[in-house]
C-alpha cells in the first residue's frame, strides 16, 4: 500500500468513526490517533485501516473500546505533588473571597482522581481558612467524554496505587481506611460528573474559579487548542485560574486575557478585565 492510499484509508475510518460516534477525530494530532487505533488494531488482529472499518462494522461493541483506547488518561491523585502545593496559596486567597463559592472544572476527569484532588484541595483551603463549615458551598464538576472514565470517577473506588504521590495525612483525613479506598461523604457531595465533548460543546456551567485541564489539550492540534484556550478563557471569573499540565502552552488570543503566573506549574490567572 503507498502512503496516499494509507493516508486515504486513515481518513476513511476516521471520518467513519466521527459520523458513528460523534468524536471530532479530526481536532486531533494524527499521530495521537494512529497509535491509538493501532492499539485496538493489533487486539483484534487486523492490519489495515480498512480491515479495522469491517470489523467496526461487524461488532459495534468494538466503537465502546476504541474511545476507550482513544481518550485513556493516567492520573493519579496529587500528581505533581509541587503542582498542588503552589496552587494552594491561591486557592486559600480564593476562599476567602468568595466565602466558599468557589466552582471548579476538571476538564477531562479520567478516572476520577483529579476532580476528588480538586475537592481535596478545596477542603485543604477551607481548612487553612477556618471555614471548614462552608465546604458544602464548593462544587467541582467532572466531565469527559469518555464513557469508562465516567462510570470510574462514579463509582469513587481507588487502589492503593493511585495514592503513591498524595500526602499521607490527606489520604487519611479524606478517605475510607479500608480498600478500595472510597472519598467521605462530604467530599464526594462536592463532585458532580457529567459526560461533555470539549472538542464539540461549550464549557458546561460557568463562570468557574479554577479550571483543571491538565495533559489533554496536547492530543488536539494547533487551532483546537486555541479554541480551548479561549472557551476556558471565557469560562473563567475575573481573577480566576487555569491549571494545565507542565508539557502544555498557552496559544492564541487566549494569552490576552490569562496571566502565567507560575511558569513551572502552568498555572495561570484570568486578568480582572
């Protein structure tokens, strides 16, 4: 096969799989897709993207599992544990301005340990502040488009694993003794987890204080990730924040109206204006 019939072939499947499922496969970097599908490819013992096509139209099961393998994120809770700890200053400042209200917005939950992260570190500002009793004002919505992933951050159920970069105290205060490990009541009253498509829908409830976005716009190319940049842009209240992974940076129009202001951790301000 030459590589325009290749390339043909690629866009094909991928145009199949948008008109069956409704991904924008074509917000994301080829070769983010190539090796994904592949992933699939080889579990099925097939080679060619035509091939895969036929067995997509053979087994529509297989479509579940092939967003699986598209949207997989691994996380943990706390990753980056300095992230966190350089968050958690102006996350005290925010909960003191907003007496409690403060809404956030894991943007891609995958399996649910960076929203109950979020929550955590409310609880932790809230604490600091002496406010313990406002908690209940807080909200962290946990979406992704990712039916597994969703269905995960439900349940609340984590392994041990998952905590190897939380402090051990937190895990303590925070969570069931017995494994899996599940979030206390009072935590879990916090998360509210929908399905959303970023690449498709308008952020789902805003304005939001923080945004979490961390290691997902990097599959998008380029003009996605403007796209993003501005709706997080727009969904954020003056002086909120906007938290993306350490390989991320911001492009476009969006750098007009957010403020890094910590290089290091990706964290970033929306200005007053």
């Amino acid at each position: 096969m030459t590589a325009e019939q290749d390339e043909r072939a690629f866009r094909a499947l991928t145009q199949k799989i948008t008109r069956a499922r409704g991904l924008a496969c074509d917000a994301y970097k080829d070769r983010c897709l190539r090796r994904r599908i592949g992933v699939r490819m080889r579990a099925r013992g097939v080679h060619t993207f035509a091939d895969y096509g036929r067995v997509l139209d053979a087994d529509a099961r297989e479509y579940d599992l092939l967003l699986d393998a598209l949207t997989i994120n691994v996380t943990k809770f706390f990753r980056n544990v300095e992230t966190w700890r350089a968050l958690a200053p102006r996350l005290e400042a925010l909960w003191r301005e907003r007496q409690g209200r403060v809404r956030a917005w894991s943007a891609g939950c995958a399996s649910g340990e960076e929203p109950y992260t979020v929550a955590i570190a409310l609880a932790e500002a809230a604490r600091a502040t002496g406010q313990d009793a406002l908690l209940a004002r807080a909200r962290v919505d946990a979406t992704d488009i990712d039916r597994a992933s969703l269905e995960r951050t439900r349940a609340a159920e984590f392994a041990e694993a998952t905590f190897s970069e939380m402090p051990a105290e937190l895990v303590r205060r925070y969570f069931t003794a017995e494994a899996p490990r599940r979030p206390l009541p009072e935590l879990q009253g916090l998360v509210h987890v929908a399905k959303h498509d970023l690449t498709t829908e308008p952020p789902p409830d805003p304005p939001y204080d923080l945004i979490v976005c961390r290691n997902v716009v990097i599959y998008f190319d380029r003009p996605m990730q403007e796209r993003l940049f501005a709706q997080f842009a727009a969904a954020l209240s003056p002086g909120g924040i906007l938290l993306l992974g350490k390989v991320e940076t911001l492009f476009g129009p969006a750098r007009d109206r957010l403020v890094l202001e910590e290089p290091r951790e990706r964290i970033y301000r929306r200005s007053e204006a």
